[in-house]
C-alpha cells in the first residue's frame, strides 16, 4: 500500500530546518542542510511507522517529494 505524508519545513533563525510530519504524532528532526534534513525526515518516519505499526494499518514508505 503506498501512503503519502505531508512534511512540513520551517527554518529557524539558529540556521536549522526542522521538519515534521503532521500526520505521525512526535514526527519531527533537524538539520543544517536540506539534503540532509530529506535523509532524516525520510528516517524518522520509517521509524515512526515502525513503532505506531501497532496502532496504525500498514504501511509501506515510498518516498519523499522535494
């Protein structure tokens, strides 16, 4: 089953991008760059979906779109 996530980006005035996923309660990471910032929102919601999988219906993660 493929599901799409919206990811939300802010940049914060310290020079980090955060971002967070609505969608997946505690969702959220940060990064100095946004290739990096892609890589880790990409890992916490694997990581999300892996300890929500109890309560949610499954999943496979797909990707992210930039």
């Amino acid at each position: 089953m493929k599901k799409e996530f919206n990811v939300v980006i802010e940049h914060g005035s310290d020079g980090f991008y955060v971002a967070s996923v609505p969608e997946l309660r505690g969702c959220h990471t940060q990064a100095k760059s946004l290739d990096t910032l892609m890589k880790r929102v990409r890992e916490a919601i694997e990581l999300c979906l892996e300890v929500e999988g109890q309560n949610m219906p499954s999943y496979e993660f797909v990707g992210i779109k930039g």
